[in-house]
C-alpha cells in the first residue's frame, strides 16, 4: 500500500504524489512525440492503459510519481521507482515538463528536491537514472544536481548519484 507523503518544496517548485485526476493531464504531456523520443517505450498510451498503470502503482510502496507545480500550477512530473528500501537504493527519472513550460529551470529544480527528499526523507543513500546519450539538456540537468556518469551501453548513460558525493549542505544544487 503505498505511504502518504506531504507535499515538499523549495519555495520555487512543489512536488505532491500524483491524484487519479492528474492522468488525463500527464498522459497529454508524456504522449507527445517531442516527449516520447526521449522514453524507452516511445509508443502512444491510451487513457486505459494509463489508468491501469495508475491502478497497480496506487498499491506499491516502491514507486512514487509526483506532480510538480509552480504557484499551484502542475507543470511537469518526476519520479523516483524501484526503491530497494533494505539496500536504501532508488532509480529516479520519468521527468515531463507540460507545454510552454520548458526552459525554465522547473524539472532541474524538482529534480533537486526530489534527490533531497529521497536521501533525507527516504533514508536513500544511492539514487540512479538512465539517459539516452544524446539528450543533452537532461543530462546537464542531472550533472547541474550532482549525478555522475557510472556507464554507457546501448545508447543510453546510467548515472548515479550518493550520499558519499554530496556537493554542498543540501546536497544539490540550489
């Protein structure tokens, strides 16, 4: 069953667990095709099939996609899932920035909060993602809050980010 969390921040950007009604809204964001690209699975969801995911994920406790707002409103989503809470290790990612939003600064602000919340909320010490090579404005965003290449294969960069190689007091960039 899968924990309350209070909604966070940093007095930019609020992070909250995604509602039943935000899919119809971070489905519009995540099926775009300048969106898509950057997925594993690039293919179109359907509204059904994004439902049944949201059914399954409403029942885990090692994944949470949170809603990003700014002044309230959504703007984007991030995630962090697979969290080996014995292991305190965790992947983030399946970050979205809605239309008209991009460039600034949002999902690199979350992105922050979300590694803060997770090493001092969580008690999470690793945190991973991966990146596809050529998506170079993610992967400045990831490097700008500390994240370190680890590996390449197939196209995509795995990068990680610890306890260990915390940059300043917050353990990101602010």
């Amino acid at each position: 069953m899968k924990r309350t969390i209070t909604p966070f921040g940093n007095g930019l950007v609020r992070l909250r667990l995604i509602g039943e009604d935000d899919l119809e809204t971070t489905l519009s964001w995540r099926n775009r095709d300048e969106v898509r690209i950057w997925f594993k699975t690039s293919s179109l969801l359907s509204l059904e099939q994004h439902r049944t995911w949201y059914q399954r994920y409403a029942e885990k406790d090692d994944d949470f996609l949170f809603i990003v707002e700014f002044n309230g409103k959504p703007i984007g989503q991030a995630s962090v899932y697979g969290i080996n809470w014995e292991s305190g290790s965790a992947e983030i990612g399946r970050f979205l920035v809605a239309p008209g939003e991009e460039g600034k600064g949002y999902i690199s602000q979350a992105c922050g909060e979300l590694v803060r919340y997770c090493f001092d909320s969580f008690g999470l010490s690793y945190l991973f993602l991966e990146v596809m090579e050529s998506n170079e404005k993610a992967i400045r965003a990831y490097l700008r809050n500390g994240f370190t290449e680890e590996t390449r294969y197939d196209g995509l960069i795995r990068m990680n980010r610890s306890l260990n190689h915390a940059n300043n007091k917050r353990g990101y960039d602010a």
